[in-house]
C-alpha cells in the first residue's frame, strides 16, 4: 500500500518526503543507538565497471546500490528488492561478499555485501535515484562516502585473495 502512495505521488513531492525522512531517521538513530542491518551490491557490467549511483536525499556523494534490510527479511531478497526497485535490475546471480560492520547515523550497522554481474543498464527510479552509472574500477567518481569506499575495499581485498 504505501509503496501505491510512494509513486502516485508526484517525483518532486515524493524526493521532498524522502529529505525530510533521512533526516527525521538520522537523528532517530542518533537518539535510539539500536542497530541497523542494511545491505550493498556491487554492480558490474561485462567490463567490469562498477555501477555508482546518487540519491535524492542525503549526502551529496556517489554510493553503491542498497538499503535497508527489514525486520525477518532476507539480506539477499533484501538486496534484489533495493535494485528492482530504484534500478529495475532483475536479472543475475547474487553473490554474497559477507558482511561489513560500522556506524550509521551514530546507531551500529551490519551490512551485508553482495555482487552481481549484469549485462543491463540499470533504470534509476528518478525518486529515491536520480542518477546510476558505470565507472571503470581505476576511475570511480568523487566525492564517495566512507561506507562505499569501506565497501569496495572489502570487495577488492576478497577479489585479490581468490585469485
């Protein structure tokens, strides 16, 4: 139902509520302490560019696809509902990265990383995404936040110790 409501709404109305709510979420989070669980995916094309997105609320900074993971779901299903949703991305086998641990907004954070390689440009959702786009791995767009580079470092030490 409220994903109905989400996208009869207007996109400049619908990206207003989603500022408003980071920062309603932020500072929840500052205030409860309780732990998030979220989770990322790193997206490569048959190149093997690394697909960069940016939201519509937040930071100012190029990040990976993902989201938050809610209570009894699955990281994974998780995962391909946050890329079918912002990004239409359907198609591909996920693979898990294991799991990243941090702070987010103050609060402790699991996130649970993923890959996935795809041979379709991803759709950005023009609400939650207003933009998504490959990059060579040598040249990944600045500014990034420090979850993301945390992120893809994990990723590359996994990729240098297999093979």
């Amino acid at each position: 139902m409220l994903r109905l409501i989400e996208r009869t709404l207007p996109a400049a109305l619908h990206r207003l509520g989603l500022k408003i709510a980071y920062r309603v979420r932020h500072h929840w989070r500052k205030f409860r302490k309780a732990q998030v669980i979220g989770c990322n995916v790193i997206v490569t094309d048959l190149k093997g560019h690394v697909l960069m997105l940016r939201h519509s609320y937040g930071p100012l900074v190029w990040a990976l696809p993902g989201g938050g993971v809610k209570a009894g779901e699955d990281p994974a299903l998780a995962a391909r509902r946050e890329l079918d949703e912002e990004l239409s991305i359907t198609d591909g086998r996920l693979r898990p990265l294991g799991s990243v641990t941090g702070q987010v907004s103050g609060s402790p954070h699991i996130c649970h990383l993923f890959e996935l390689l795809v041979d379709q440009h991803p759709k950005p959702d023009n609400r939650e995404v207003i933009e998504a786009r490959f990059f060579p791995p040598h040249s990944l767009p600045e500014p990034m936040g420090e979850p993301t580079r945390q992120y893809l470092a994990h990723w590359q030490a996994r990729k240098n110790s297999s093979g």
